[in-house]
C-alpha cells in the first residue's frame, strides 16, 4: 500500500506537468489539458483516500523515504497529443496493475507476513479495481480514435476537432 | 519553439505510419503502448528519410514571452517549495490518521492544508503558461520530495506549520524583489501584483490564523494537558 499511495502520489504531478504541457500557447490544447488535469486531481485525491484507508486499519504512512521505482529519471511530457494519450494509458495500466497487487497480496496472502485480508480486498475492489478499468478503456477508446483522425495527410484539424471533443466530456 | 518543430514533424511521421499500416495501437497487450507508437514510428522514419516538415514559426512572436530570466527561474523555485509544503502536509495527516495518535481534527486540519499548498503550486505554473513559458521547459518542473517526518504532537505540528508557512512567505518576498528587477524595464507589474495581493495576502492571514491556533492550545494545554489537546482537536 505504501508504495502504491507514493505511485499515485507521483502519477498526480506527472499528469499535472502533462495538462501543463498542453495548455502552452505552443500547444494550446484545452481539451488535451483538461483530460490531463483531471487525472492529476483523481491521482491526488485518491492518495488521500488512500492514506486514509491505511490508517483507519491501524497502519501508518511513511513519506520520508522516495518511492523506489523512477525518482531519479521524470518522464519525458514534451509530447504530441498521440503520444500524450498513449503515454497516459501506459500510466492508467500502471496504476491498475498496482491495485491489482495490493488486491492479490490482500486476498492470497497465507503466510505470517501477508495475511488473508477481505477487508482491504473488498476496499480495493469497490473503489479502485472499476474505476481503473473504466479509464483504461476511455483512454484506450481515445487513443485508437485520435489515430484513425490522424490518418490522413494534413490531420491539425482532426486533432483540433478531437480536442474539442475532449473540451465538453 | 524547436518544440513545435518537433512536435508537428512526428506529427507527419505518425501519419505516415498510420496510412501505411492502418493497424490499431492498443491491440498489443504485453508492453507499454508507448513502447508499440515508438516503434512503429521508427520503422517509418527508416523507410522515409527524406520526409521533411515545413513549419513556420510566426514572426510575432519575437519580443514574446516577456518574463525575464531570473524571474521565472525563481518562479519554478517558487513552485517547487509549494509542492513541497503540500507533501510535508500530507505526511502530518498520515501521522494524525494514525491509531496511536488519532486526531482527526488535526489529520482534516493538514490534508485540506496539503490540497490548498497543491493547488498553490498549480496556479503559479498555469500562471507562466499564461504569460507564454513552459513551452518546452515543462519537464523538471516538479519533483515529488521526501519529507521530514517526527512524532509530532498537536502543538508541535501547529509549530512546524507555522515555521513552513514563514519560510514560504518569506521565498514569496524574495521572488518578489526578483520579479521587480533591478533595470529600467524589468518591473513584471503584473506578477508581482498577483503575488502581492493574492499569495501574500493569503500567507499572511495563514499564519495569522495558525499563531492564534499556536497560542489557544497551549494555553489549554497548560492547564488542562491531553484534555486541551483532546478538546481542541474536536473543535477545529
């Protein structure tokens, strides 16, 4: 769990400097930047949610130690939209696979150290397991639409009509 | 602007690949998706190498963005303390969650704070997107810090708040100095007005409210001890 609350803690400042990128005058993708913004919100808030379930089961959350996994190298987001949106399902997989961890752990734990945990389980299942499904295929939707519309030989107003799409979900 | 170059010239490339191939991104299921779009991108690129992109930039754009320099480095200073403010809050909530200590009050107290210094930092980076920065500098811009953690107690908490939001108040005034310049024409007006009346005001009314807070509970505490504490936390 700790290393799934600092997973999405740092996903939530990748898809901030993301939507960043996005909403340069370079870019100027609204749309792009408000898909993007809104991960990085959902990302912070469910760090929160997440400490607060640790706790509430009588653990506690260390954020004094950096997360093990990518510190040292952040991520390249001086991308174009296409890859932006493979780049952020990569991430949605990312964070799937890791509440699929906890969720294994919780349920098939046998020995001393990993114990048989419904509890924990039923959280994961309820709050995070459907909802990460739910965004992989959005953005797995987004991505395969994006790259039929740029298909074509002059496609700025196909990915100018798609960021409008984008703007009213 | 070697970015939009860049950018468009892939642009083109990924055309290319998706007339040629026509097959979907996302049918691969071991992998990164990443990984899959670089790929075909280079296969492309190696059968067309004279494909070439032809991208203007506007010549109006010459005298803009307009920030100087060293303000905007201070900026990125700026936000980066932000986000380390909301990342020493979080820790302080996860302290306050837990069992052994169990102060919801204090724990509430910090992850609204935690939020708040978040959305800090945020506002001052669409700040610079707004005057025409972060164009291909975004990258760096925010690091996600390790934190100093203690055993705090309410009053010890409400201290190391009072100290961090100092600290901050203090950085906002020295990128203010920053931002005014020292030429003729370097005065950012604009930013510094925003960090006057927005940043500071909020800082100084911050630390006002938590000098008050400071003072309330050690006066419960002197007479009262783990009852003040108790009781204050259920107030706040």
């Amino acid at each position: 769990m700790q290393d799934y609350i600092q997973l999405q803690l740092k996903k939530s400042y990748e898809y901030l400097l993301l939507a960043t990128h996005f909403n340069s005058y370079q870019m100027n993708r609204p749309g792009f930047q408000k898909l993007y913004q809104g991960l990085s919100d959902r990302a912070f808030d469910d760090t929160i949610a997440l400490i607060k379930q640790v706790t509430r089961r009588g653990g506690a959350v260390d954020f004094s130690k950096p997360h093990d996994k990518g510190v040292a190298n952040p991520p390249e987001v001086h991308l174009n939209e296409l890859e932006s949106l493979a780049r952020a399902l990569d991430n949605e997989k990312e964070l799937t696979l890791g509440a699929i961890h906890v969720h294994t752990s919780a349920t098939h734990g046998t020995t001393a150290s990993r114990e048989h945990d419904p509890e924990m389980a039923h959280y994961l299942q309820e709050n995070f397991l459907s909802k990460q499904s739910a965004s992989v295929r959005k953005l797995s939707g987004y991505a395969n639409d994006l790259s039929k519309l740029v298909s074509v030989r002059e496609p700025s107003l196909s990915v100018y009509l798609f960021d409008e799409f984008l703007q009213k979900q | 602007m070697m970015k939009v170059f860049a950018s468009i010239c892939l642009l083109v490339v990924l055309v290319a690949v998706n007339q040629a191939q026509a097959e979907s991104l996302v049918s691969t299921n071991h992998g990164s998706v990443m990984q899959e779009l670089n790929k075909q991108k280079n296969e492309k690129v190696q059968e067309n190498e004279n494909l070439n992109c032809n991208v203007r930039t506007n010549a109006i754009f010459k005298a803009w963005p307009d920030m100087k320099t060293p303000c905007v480095n201070s900026m990125r200073k700026q936000i980066q303390k932000e986000i380390h403010a909301s990342v020493q809050y979080l820790a302080m909530a996860a302290h306050f969650s837990t069992d052994t200590v169990n102060r919801p009050g204090f724990a509430e107290h910090f992850f609204k704070a935690a939020k708040e210094e978040r959305e800090h930092g945020s506002k001052l980076v669409e700040y610079l997107s707004m005057r025409g920065e972060l164009t291909d500098t975004v990258k760096n811009l925010i690091q996600v810090p390790t934190v100093k953690t203690a055993n705090w107690s309410g009053i010890a908490a409400l201290e190391d708040a009072f100290k961090l939001e100092t600290e901050v108040t203090k950085s906002i005034r020295d990128l203010i100095k920053t931002c005014e310049g020292t030429g003729k024409d370097d005065n950012d007006y604009h930013l510094v007005d925003y960090l006057t009346g927005v940043y500071l005001e909020e800082q100084l009314h911050g630390q006002r409210e938590l000098a008050g807070q400071i003072t309330t509970l050690e006066k419960m505490m002197s007479t009262h001890g783990e009852l003040g504490e108790f009781l204050f936390d259920k107030n706040m």
